[in-house]
C-alpha cells in the first residue's frame, strides 16, 4: 500500500500504482469525470501515470492553469499530427503550451501555410480528437530516440543529442508519436473546439542566425462555447489595442528611421506621462523619496562589477568605443548600478538611513526585432525606479511602505484585481544567481514576512527571482481578464556587497546596508500600454489629456465658448474648443471618438443665462449647469479616483 497526501492535508492509503484517477475516482465520480491532469511530488504526471511510492498528488481540472496547460499541451501533439498528415514532409520541433492557447514550430520545406489553410488544419484536428485517442507516455533509450528521429528531423536530434539517456520519454496517440516529456490530457476526445490563431516566423533555437521556422499559434477549449466567449474576448481586445487606441489619441508613434522598439511621445502622449511622473513624484515625496540623474551611458566595468554584463551583456546594445584606447560604455541597461555609485559618493551613518534615491531613468536593452510590440515590448523603456539603502532592522518596515506605496498606485488607476507573487530563487539552478544562500534565504524570508504582515493574496513561484535577489512581482488583471506583470519589489544583499556599500553603525563599526529596487509602475512604456487597455482609453479623469470640450452650437456663440473655456481653464480644467462651422451632432460623434470625458454645449440660451449644458461621454445628460457646479463635479470626481496616500 502507499499513502497518498492530498492538497487539504487529508491522507488516504491506495495499492501500489494505483493512478491519480483511481485517487479521482476514491473523492468522488463528478471529478474523476473533470479530472484531466494531475502533479505528483512536484512533478508533472498523467491521470493514468502508476503511483509507486508515498508522495504528494494534486489534481487539476480545465478550472486550473496546470490543466489548461495540460489540454493545451496535449492540443499541440493533435496541430503536430494534423500538420504531418497535411502537409507531408514537415519538420517538428517544439510545441509548448503558453498562457493562452499553444504553438508549434515546424519546418515546412517548401510548403507554406496561410489564413486560408487555418480551416482544414481545424477541421482535421477535431476529426484525430473525435478519435479519442489516449495519450501514452513510454520511455526510450536516448539510442532508440536518435534512430527514430536521424535522416528526418534534425531538429529532434539536436533537442536528444542534450538530454541524458534515462530521462527521455515519447508521447504516442493515434498514428503519432512525438518527444515530449509529459503532461497530458487522458485522450484526444476531451478537446472539443480549436481555433488556429495565427502563424508567425521563428528562429530555430531563437537564433537569427539560424533557419526561420514556421510557428502555428492554436487554441482550444472542452466546450464549444468557451471559444465562441474566447473570440469574442479577442475582438474587444483588438478594439483595446495600444497601439491602435495610442495613434486615434494622439499619444506616441514609430519611426523606422529612428529604429525599431524607440517609442517617439506625441504632445498628449507627453503630457500624460508627465502627469504619471508627477502623481508618483508627489507620493513619494510624502514617503521621504529624493529625486537623482544619472547618465543614460555607463563604463562598461560598472556593468561588470554589478553583474549586469554577465547576465545580459547579450540582450544589450554592443559596446561604446571611444577614441581613447581600451575605454567602452555601454547605454545603460539598469539604473541600480548607477544608483548604488551615488549612494557610494558619500559616507553614511546609521542615523542617515534609510535613503531612498528615485529616478524616471531611461534603459536600453537589444531586444530580437520579433520580439519588439508597440509599448509592451521596447528597445528604450523608462522605469519608475528607486533604491532605498537600509540597515537590516530597518528592511521589513522599508518593505511594507513601497507595498503600501504600489498599492496605492494601482487604487488610483483602477487596478483592483491582482495577486501577489514571491519569486524565489531555484535551489536547482544556483548557477543562475550571484550571492551567498545565507543573503537569499534572509532576503527570501523578509518578503515573505511582508507579504502575510500586510494580508496581500500571494502565490509562491520558484526560480521567477533576479539573478541578484528575490522579489515581490503584482500580477495585474485587466478588464478583459487578461494578467500583466506590473510593479515589482525586490530584496538585494548582493549588490551592496559588489559595490562595497557600507554604514557606520551604532556600535561605531562598518556594516553593509540591505538594498530594496522597486518600480510601482515598471516602465513607463508598458504601464501605459497596459493601462490603455485596460481602460480602453478612457483613462481616469484626472489624467485624461483633455478633460472637456467646448461646442458652439454655431459660430455666433464663439466669444462665448472662448468666455466658457477661459473659466474652465481658470478652475483648472484641461480643455479644449470646437468652433468649427459644423454641426453638433457631428462634433459630439468627434469628441465621443476622441474619449473626451465631457463636452459641453453652450448656445443662444446658454449664453442668455451664462450657463453651460453638459453631456458626459457615452451619451448621459447633466443638463443645464454654471462652470462653477461643473468645477465642483470636476473635482469630485478626480479625488473620488485619487486615494490619499
């Protein structure tokens, strides 16, 4: 017998390989029925895996993210033999699921896939599920995996030539077999509508140098009716698009000529980062932040000494070199480096701590051109940065106030759905990380200290840390569901100790000071594509470009439209004027296209009695009101959005 822990802590003893569904079928008939993967002792196995030994078993349904990974997984194996059975000679390389749906890159030779071919690969997928196929997991020697693969794929052999013989396994159902390490749905029947999404071109092995595949995004779903909701979510999203919405409003532009991932801010674009930069400055200004500059280049030794260079010297621009010989810069890839040299600038006593050293600091990273999206995905971001020097006393109440401070952030922009997660490091790659366990585990402890401290609802991923130190990620839903990684704080013992940062304590001896990096909105660039989305424009009031809008009924009230929005302006309300000869409805349609929040309407009567009609976007009627009562529902509105901090 074994005895198998189940998630609540509850034991329950079964006969040797017994599999999770047996374990499904002892809880109950309507989770067996659900039950579609399962985790044993931290490891990915399948419903129908034996279980051998005492160990830890959770089991994950479509409700799950392990089992959506699993079903989408599994959906790749069926696009891998669809595509093998359509398009013959095809090459397979690998196909993961990812957040939403999954891919395969392939190597189709001379043969080539569009939009047009998406409808048959769909239909010849749900014709290999309609099979119900199961999915079997067999192990093979790394020699009989070379001979089934050599002479066909050599993609295959390149993924087996770096793997070690006894850890190689291959998945077959139906007429197809594929490497693959697990992770499966139980049979091909459970999937009951695909969708493919796109095709895109992809470097094997992510490299430019070598062949550029075929990649084929897919999803799929158990219902019918979860891809019909998933398409519809899709169609909003392309009217949320950034990018579209960021050039009808004004806000940034590309040009091929500056480069590729240089965001180029338009006046409004410009204005609203401002009022971004200003709402953060002002809040931590309260919370005893000081603003520093730094330079947008750095010796390249800076780079070295912090471990910057060691770990993304690649994904930088090259090297700087100037006349003098031997010297390199580098355009900067983290502000840290810099900042800890202006901490390093002077001689602290305890009493001096913490210092909390802020910036809205330019970064440059060579990100591969594939991989460049509008805002999101950029070659010149700038982060909402800052580095607070501490003593180690001082470090969990440091660390409670940025949460508080992050928080407060996302309160006034309207992100109240987001977890918390702690990034530990992967105790099975040290190789990854600079610094001593001692260091990791007492930064490790203070975020989580932290996080139960201040309530916040948090998962635990390992291996998600910075190579230097731990960290405190929030994971931000948006109104379409959608999760962002967006402000993040990290704990750092590492770098103090590369730079030789050090205090005079109170015992009148040298210590090291503790280092927090933080970033309440991350960059700049991706808060506002983000933030874009989420409201799908229609940014709250207080950082709106334009807050109102001025229409004359015609051109005999233009003094009075220009009376109207001088008061306006007076009362501090960021507006603007149409005096254009058109008429009304056509500059509502405008203005309506433009989100502005409110636009108000002065005419014959208006002007009689020096009042304005007000009318709010999306078509609600405030009727007839004086400037001032519209000042006052201005106002009301800004700090019902802007918490205190």
């Amino acid at each position: 017998m074994i005895q198998i822990t189940l998630p609540d802590g509850s034991q329950k003893s079964f006969e040797m390989n017994s599999t999770p569904m047996d374990v499904a079928k002892s809880i109950s008939e309507g989770l067996a029925r659900n039950v579609i993967s399962a985790n044993f002792n931290g490891t990915k196995v399948e419903t129908t895996t034996p279980l051998t030994k005492d160990g830890s078993l959770i089991l994950y349904t479509w409700n799950d993210d392990e089992g959506k990974k699993a079903f989408w997984h599994s959906s790749a194996h069926i696009l891998a033999q669809a595509i093998e059975e359509l398009y013959p000679g095809a090459k397979l390389w690998v196909g993961p699921a990812i957040e939403n749906g999954f891919y395969y890159d392939i190597d189709l030779g001379d043969q080539s896939i569009t939009d047009k071919d998406f409808k048959k690969i769909e239909d010849k997928m749900l014709e290999i599920a309609r099979g119900k196929h199961d999915f079997k997991m067999r192990e093979v020697s790394k020699a009989e995996a070379l001979s089934y693969y050599e002479g066909n794929n050599e993609y295959k052999v390149d993924l087996i030539q770096n793997l070690e013989d006894g850890t190689i396994t291959f998945c077959d159902h139906s007429t197809f077999t594929d490497l693959c390490r697990g992770g499966h749905i139980p049979n091909t029947g459970i999937v009951k509508a695909v969708k493919i999404l796109s095709v895109a071109g992809a470097y094997f092995k992510g490299d430019e140098n070598e062949k550029q595949l075929t990649r084929i995004y897919g999803i799929s779903f158990p219902k019918q009716k979860d891809l019909k909701d998933y398409l519809e979510l899709l169609e909003e999203a392309k009217k949320r698009d950034h990018r579209k919405l960021g050039k009808e409003l004004e806000l940034f532009t590309f040009s091929q000529k500056v480069g590729q991932g240089l965001p180029l801010w338009l006046p409004k674009g410009a204005a609203l980062r401002e009022r971004l930069e200003n709402f953060l400055k002002a809040a931590q200004k309260k919370a005893g932040y000081e603003m520093v500059v730094t330079p947008h280049i750095g010796q390249k030794e800076l780079y070295v000494t912090s471990g910057h260079y060691a770990k993304y010297g690649e994904d930088s621009f090259q090297p700087i070199h100037t006349p003098k010989d031997g010297e390199e810069f580098l355009l900067k890839p983290m502000n840290c480096p810099h900042h800890c040299e202006i901490y390093k600038s002077s001689q602290w006593s305890y009493r001096d701590l913490p210092k909390r050293f802020a910036e809205f600091g330019t970064v440059y990273r060579y990100e591969q051109s594939g991989e460049l999206h509008g805002l999101t995905r950029v070659r010149g971001f700038t982060q909402d940065d800052a580095h607070l020097f501490c003593t180690p006393e001082q470090l969990d109440q440091e660390f409670k106030n940025v949460i508080d401070l992050v928080l407060y952030v996302f309160g006034s922009l309207g992100f109240e759905n987001f977890t918390a997660q702690v990034s530990l490091r992967d105790p099975e790659n040290p190789d990854k990380y600079i610094g001593s366990s001692e260091n990791w585990e007492k930064a490790e402890q203070a975020i989580l200290n932290a996080a139960i401290d201040k309530g916040l609802n948090y998962v635990v991923e390992t291996g998600e840390a910075a190579f230097y130190g731990p960290k405190l990620d929030f994971m931000v839903k948006d109104a379409l569901g959608r999760q962002w990684q967006l402000g993040t704080i990290q704990v750092d013992y590492n770098l103090p100790e590369r730079f030789e940062l050090t205090y005079v304590g109170s015992d009148n001896q040298i210590h090291r000071p503790v280092m927090i990096h933080r970033a309440p909105f991350g960059s700049m660039e991706r808060f506002v594509a983000i933030l874009l989305e989420h409201t799908a424009g229609n940014f709250p009031l207080w950082l709106m470009p334009e807050q109102a809008i001025v229409l004359s009924i015609s051109e005999k009230y233009e003094n009075y439209a220009k009376k109207v929005l001088n008061l306006l302006e007076n009362h501090e309300i960021r507006a603007l004027i149409d005096n254009r000869n058109e008429t009304v409805g056509k500059k509502i349609r405008e203005a309506e296209m433009k989100k502005i929040p409110y636009m108000i309407i002065v005419g014959e009567n208006e002007e009689k009695e020096s009042m304005i009609s007000v009318r709010k976007h999306g078509g609600e009627d405030l009727g007839t009101i004086s400037v001032e009562s519209f000042a006052n529902i201005i106002n009301e509105e800004i700090s019902k959005s802007l918490k205190q901090f």
